[in-house]
C-alpha cells in the first residue's frame, strides 16, 4: 500500500513492516505506539526503521494513520488522564486568598 510520510510516497506491506521490526528491541513507550507481531513499539521507532529516515522528519499522526491502514493496532500515549479537583467553596477560595486555612472545621 502506498503511504506518505513526511512527503515521500513509500510502497509498505503488513509484512514488511513485520519482517522489518523483527530483532528491533522496543524502546519504552512514552507516546503513540503500534502492536507489530507481540511487541508495542513507539511509532516513530517503527517510523525510522521502516522509511530509514530521521525521526524528527516526519510526525507519529503520519505513521499511525500508516499503520492502522496496512491493519496494525494503534494506541494512543499511554497516561492517565488528570482529575479535576473538587471546587471550592467561596468562603474557602476568600480564606485562602487573605491568607488564611483552605480547610474547614469539618474537614478534619
């Protein structure tokens, strides 16, 4: 199937992408990563073995949409998304911008 990434038409198979990750150890994922075989991979990895170019020339959006169109799974950065914390009472935000406790008598 022919893919662009970072301008560049490339011809890539599920197999050769496959047969070109094979003995590439996984970086840590901290991003965006591809399932290639039984491994998760960055996929600016599977983006620079595949194309051989440079990391920085291309975006892992290019490499994804690449590689959910050969069938490969994708998934997002990995994180948990943060909580909101809870709203605070008037009287607590006045107290707290004159200086005083944000806690209550209540609260422990």
């Amino acid at each position: 199937m022919r893919c662009v990434i970072a301008r560049y038409p490339f011809d890539l198979t599920k197999g050769g992408v496959v047969e070109s990750m094979k003995g590439v150890t996984p970086e840590p994922v901290t991003g965006e990563s591809v399932t290639v075989g039984r491994r998760r991979y960055p996929v600016k990895q599977v983006g620079e073995v595949v194309t051989r170019q440079d990391r920085r020339d291309f975006s892992a959006g290019e490499v994804t949409r690449a590689m959910a169109r050969l069938g490969f799974t994708c998934h997002a950065a990995p994180g948990a998304t943060p909580t909101p914390a809870p709203d605070a009472t008037p009287v607590q935000t006045a107290s707290a911008l004159l200086g005083g406790s944000t806690t209550t008598p209540l609260d422990g």
